[in-house]
C-alpha cells in the first residue's frame, strides 16, 4: 500500500510541475500586449516581439525536460492543424527571399507555429488550462483599462504625443481593438459564472466599458457590438428560442429586424461621418489595393511587399484623372491596408487568404462544437475590427489570436486505449517525439534572433544623436549595424541621412534605392532626389519628384524640392520655376503647419528674386 501510495504522489508532483510550468508560460506569455522596453528603437513593438521569443524560449526548454512525464494520449489532427501548416507554406512560397523585407516577421510567425502546437498538446491534456489562460486574457484587459483610465487622467504618460489614450500600445486604435477582443470574453464570464469570477468579470466589462469610448475607435465599437451581442445570444437566448419566437410573432419579427436595419444603416452614416476625412482615406486605400491584387491574383506579391507595391499603384491610380481633388487631399502611403483580409490577398495572394479565413471559421465552428464561447466571441471581435484596422500587423493580437484559436480547437483529453500495448506505445511515443521536435525547432528559432536585441538597443541609444543632428557621431555605428537591420526602412532612412551629411551622397541614394522597395514613405523618394541633386544628377532627381508627387499629388513639400531645383543655376528652367513655386503658395495643405508658412516665405523670397 505504501509502494501505490507512493506511486501515486509521484504521479501526482509530475502532473504538479508541468501544470505549473504551462500556467506561468502560458501567462507570461498572454502578459506580452503590457510589455514594453524604452531602451530598444521602436521598443513598444520590438519589446513585446522580444519578450515573446524569450517566453517560447523558457517554454520550450520546460517542454523538453517536463514532455516524457505526462500520460499517454492522442492528438487528433484537426482541420485547422492542416490549414494553418498551409497558410504557412504559402506564406512561404509566395516570400520574396531575395529581397528579405520581413526576416523577423518569418521568425515570429515560426514560433506562433511552434506556440500552436504546444497548446493544443498540453490543453489536451489539461483542458482545465483553458479557463485560466481565459482568465489570464481578462486581466490583462483589466490592466490595459486601468492604465488608460490613468492615462485620461494625467497619472500615467501615453506613448504617443498626439493621443492622451495608448494603453501599452503606440496609439489608441489597436489600444481599443485588444481590449475590444477581450470585452466579449469578460462579458462570457459574467454570464457563465457565479460569485467571484462572477463580480471579478463584471469589474473587467465595467473598466473597458468606460475607456472603450475614448479610444475614439469606430473599428473597434462595432467589433465590440457584434461580439458581445453574439455572446450574449447565444448565452442567454440560443438558437432554439429564436426560431420559436421568430415562428410565434413572425409580423413583428419582419418588423424588427426593419427597425435593426435601419438603426445599423443610421449607425453607419453617423460613424462615417464623425471621422469623414478617414473613413474616406481607408475607403481609397481599400480601392487601390484591390487593384494590386487584381495584377497579382494567385501569387500576390509576398510577405511585407504591401508598402511598395501600394505606393506605385496609388501613383498608376491618380495618373488616369478619376480621382477629385478631394480624395487626393487624404491620399497617404501607409504601412498597412487598414484591412487585414485584403492586405493578406495582396501579399499571399486569393488562395492564402481563403485558407485564412477558413482558418479563423474553423475556429468559430470548432469553438462552438466545444462550447467555447467566450473564446468564440474575442475571436470574432478580432474578425470584425480586422475588417478596417491592422492587429495582426502587431504581435500581442497574433498571441491572443493562437490561444483563442487553440482553446476554440482543442477538445477533452483523449487517453490512448489500445488492446495491442505496441501500438499504444508507438502512439505515444510518436506524439511526444513530435512535440520535442517542436521545441527544440522553438529553441532553434530563438537562437535565430541572436544578436538583435543588442542590435535594436544599439540603435535606440544612436538615435538620440540622430536626433539631435549629431549625424558625423553615429555614420560609422550606422554603417556597423546595416548588415543585421537592413531590412528596416526606418533604419535605412537614418543611415542614408547621416551618409548624407557626411558628403557620401552616392552610398546614400544605394541605401535610399532599397529603402524604397521596402517602404511607401515619400520622405524616401525625395531623400533620393535631394542627393541626386547634390551630385549634379539633375535629371534623375526631377523625375523622382515628379514621380513622387504623383503618388501623392497634394504634398506640398516635392513641389518645394522641385522649385528648388529648377532654381539650380545648372538646371534653371524660369516657367518649371514659377510653376512650382505656385504651387506651395496655393495648394491647401493637409495640415497648417510652421514647416508649411517658413516654405511658403521661401518661395515668396524666391520668387520675387527670380522675377
């Protein structure tokens, strides 16, 4: 008795340790939306990709040593198995490895693959987990409403100059937009529970509820409306009373759902209105990447070739004269589609985003068979706000989203019950194998980002001189770092202008030329055309401008850059002068500025020299 009782504690402090290892990875793990590090270039996003990589680290290592303890069970592979290792292949086929514009981006999405497969070996078999990562999820959100509410108040800095609401994150859209994800999983919780998870839910939908609003974020409302009406639905109404309802009162159920249209068409006019000039920015942005993905339908243009391929489209767009002058004042060249469905068609192409989004319905399908829906409900708060912003452009929705994901999939534990114990044992064996092989390639992807933390860091500290215009101080810190973060618009922007500075004119165009096929940002191309300029390559630089200015035809600064070089006394051309000199006189700029009126002085003083 005393041998089984032993036995029994043993198998007990097995079962102890691995639980306790995949609670507190698993929670550090959901803390990365809180994580931050000041010291890094671009540390509010590099801090939490880094601290995810550092976590998956830990967990795999944990996963290796702890793997052989558990019991034997089966995992059974299941469609969104299949279809995320797809999505992955195709991420991988359509990648322009030539160029490489998103390494770290690859690294990431490996380890999110690793991270998917080693929940749904360990929920499982402790399906227990799944509520307290849930919950885990609702605290976070808790911290990220409490830090805002101090942010409103002046206790706590944002990070971000223009916006007083930024939570942990940069600015208040995908603020809003996580703890949007997390509201319909509190409001789940207050529905399901009793007592204190009862209150402890109620306290979360409460705190969100009160930032939501400031956040200013029309994406981000109507995910929290579509979500938390979803869950609340199915909770407490369900499809069964629906139909009775529906079959009983059919005249006022037509009646009704005419009342609801009308109120979400109201809904929809208003909220466009309340931010026109964006929504009608996003609307343009939307119409122009469908056009990109109309030239490259099956292949798309690969991972990170959004930016570019954007940028010349938009240009090729307002060449054909079918645009006002309107939509042109709110023309930009952003990073990200503001769409995450059509951005994942352009760069993966038609096929990549089918099987994506079979993948998130997979998701729902599952989540609902398993009676998740609290999972169920941030993933389609995720879904909506998706539809007109970028989370999975940022890494904290990408964690939430592959956890929501693998407790949705994830069924009950399944222990292996064979009457042959050879086969039960290659069962076993073969899982556990599987899942080593997993962490180890975990580790192996982590050790791929040797020497990038340091490298950011470095950076961090060499743009303080960037930015107090000590460009001769860093040139050679620049040069150091090109071949680890050349892959970095922002960095090769800052190297280009300190070799710029510094007379090296010619290095500084062949930074800025690859700098371009990464990013859209028009300071690129005029950056090219003033060091073309400075060479005496007078020609090249007239046609970057003019390039640049007709991707984005009612920025005022090209046509100062042009009138500039039309006054070179090498290039002089009198009626190209006045022509663009005119136009930063009279065109309406985007914003009212200092930088605007000292342009339009120049010019004033320019033109009356030249008269």
């Amino acid at each position: 008795m005393l041998i089984k009782d032993t036995g029994m504690e043993q198998k007990l402090h097995r079962h102890g340790v691995r639980i306790a290892l995949t609670s507190v990875f698993g929670a550090m793990l959901l803390a990365t939306p809180l994580v931050a590090d000041s010291g890094l270039a671009n540390g509010i996003v590099m801090g939490k990709v880094f601290w995810f990589h550092f976590v998956m680290l830990l967990m795999a290592i944990g996963t290796i040593g702890t793997v052989w303890l558990g019991e034997r069970i089966s995992i059974p592979f299941a469609l969104p198995d299949g279809l995320l290792l797809l999505f992955s292949g195709i991420t991988l086929l359509t990648y322009d490895w030539q160029l490489n514009p998103e390494p770290e981006k690859l690294l990431f999405g490996a380890q999110l693959l690793v991270l998917w497969f080693l929940l749904r070996y360990f929920l499982t078999e402790y399906s227990s987990l799944k509520f307290f990562f849930l919950l885990v999820l609702m605290l976070t959100g808790l911290t990220e409403a409490v830090w805002g509410m101090q942010q409103l108040h002046g206790y706590s800095y944002s990070n971000h100059s223009l916006f007083r609401l930024t939570g942990s994150f940069f600015n208040p859209g995908p603020y809003s937009g996580y703890i949007t994800v997390v509201l319909p999983v509190c409001l789940w919780a207050t529905l399901r529970f009793q007592r204190l998870i009862h209150y402890f839910a109620w306290i979360c939908v409460g705190a969100i509820l009160i930032v939501l609003p400031a956040g200013m974020s029309r994406s981000a409302w109507m995910a929290a409306i579509v979500a938390c009406g979803w869950v609340y639905w199915v909770e407490r109404i369900g499809w069964e009373k629906t139909k009775a309802v529906c079959r009983r009162y059919r005249s006022a159920t037509i009646l009704f759902i005419m009342i609801v249209a009308i109120l979400m068409g109201c809904a929809v006019v208003g909220i466009y209105e309340l931010k026109q000039d964006s929504a009608d920015g996003r609307l343009l942005m939307w119409k122009v990447t469908r056009k990109v993905i109309a030239e490259h339908p099956i292949m798309g243009i690969g991972l990170g070739g959004f930016p570019e391929a954007y940028a010349e489209m938009q240009g090729q767009y307002f060449e054909t004269g079918a645009v006002s002058n309107k939509v042109k004042l709110v023309a930009g060249c952003p990073e990200y589609a503001f769409n995450e469905y059509l951005q994942i068609g352009l760069e993966q192409g038609i096929g990549g985003l089918i099987v994506f989004m079979l993948w998130l319905g997979s998701f729902v399908y599952y989540g609902i068979r398993n009676r998740q829906n609290g999972a169920v409900g941030g993933i389609l708060a995720l879904v909506v706000f998706a539809v007109s912003s970028y989370p999975l452009q940022l890494p904290a929705f990408w964690v939430v989203l592959v956890f929501l994901g693998a407790i949705c999939v994830t069924e009950e534990n399944i222990s292996l019950i064979s009457s042959q114990e050879g086969k039960r044992n290659y069962r076993t064996l073969s899982v556990k194998g599987v899942i080593t092989i997993l962490a180890l390639g975990g580790i192996a992807i982590t050790n791929g980002q040797k020497g990038q933390y340091d490298a950011y860091k470095r950076w961090g500290r060499m743009q303080i001189f960037y930015k107090n215009k000590s460009y001769g101080s860093v040139a050679d810190d620049y040069v150091a770092l090109h071949d680890r973060l050349k892959h970095k618009p922002e960095f090769l922007f800052e190297e280009a202008q300190c070799l710029n500075k510094t007379g090296q004119y010619a290095k500084a165009i062949q930074l800025l030329e690859r700098a371009k096929l990464l990013s859209g940002d028009p300071m690129i191309r005029y950056m090219i055309a003033k060091n073309k300029q400075a060479i005496g390559n007078y020609r090249e630089a007239e046609k970057e401008l003019l390039h640049a200015i007709g991707i984005l035809p009612e920025r005022l600064y090209p046509y100062y850059l042009l009138a500039k070089l039309y006054a070179e006394p090498d290039f002089y051309q009198a009626d190209k002068f006045q022509s663009a000199a005119k136009a930063v006189l009279t065109k309406e700029p985007k914003v009212q500025s200092t930088a605007v009126r000292e342009m339009r002085e120049e010019m004033e003083r320019m033109l009356a020299h030249y008269h």
